[in-house]
C-alpha cells in the first residue's frame, strides 16, 4: 500500500469583493497538484459570524486525519478582531 498524498485544506471566506482572494487561492490549487499535494477548498459565506469561523476552525483542525495543512483565506477588511487560535 503506497503513503496517501498530503492533503491541504483551504476555508475561503467569501464576499462580493472576494476575488483577489479567488485568484489567490486557485493558484495555490494550481501549484498543489502540479506538486502532488490534495486540496480541499471550503467556501464559507461572508455572512459567518466570528465565533463560528473560529469554532468552525478548531473542530477541523482536530480532525488531523482530514487535512495535513490548513490555509484559511478571507479579505483583509474582514480579518477577525482578535487573534483566538
């Protein structure tokens, strides 16, 4: 039985404005495969409050057998008010 691929997880908070971070994150999908790592993208509305993002987070990262790498994108004005993980 060969090893699985890494896998890396990307949560993209997602907003009418939130292109550049589209662009962004498709291509690190890009360079991923071209290196052999899986990636999962999860969108999430921008309409999120803080403390689901955050607890969203948390129980994810937990579950270390779903992801090996964890990328959590949203727009600068948007950036959480305090710093919790």
């Amino acid at each position: 039985m060969s090893p699985r691929s890494p896998i890396l997880t990307v949560i993209l908070v997602e907003s009418e404005e939130s292109i550049p971070s589209k662009i962004y994150v498709r291509n690190k999908l890009k360079t991923a495969k071209e290196i052999g790592i899986d990636v999962n993208v999860i969108e999430i509305p921008e309409t999120i409050q803080e403390d689901e993002l955050i607890d969203f987070i948390g129980a994810y990262n937990e579950r270390l057998y779903l992801t090996d790498g964890l990328i959590v994108q949203l727009l600068y004005q948007n950036i959480l008010t305090s710093i919790k993980f």
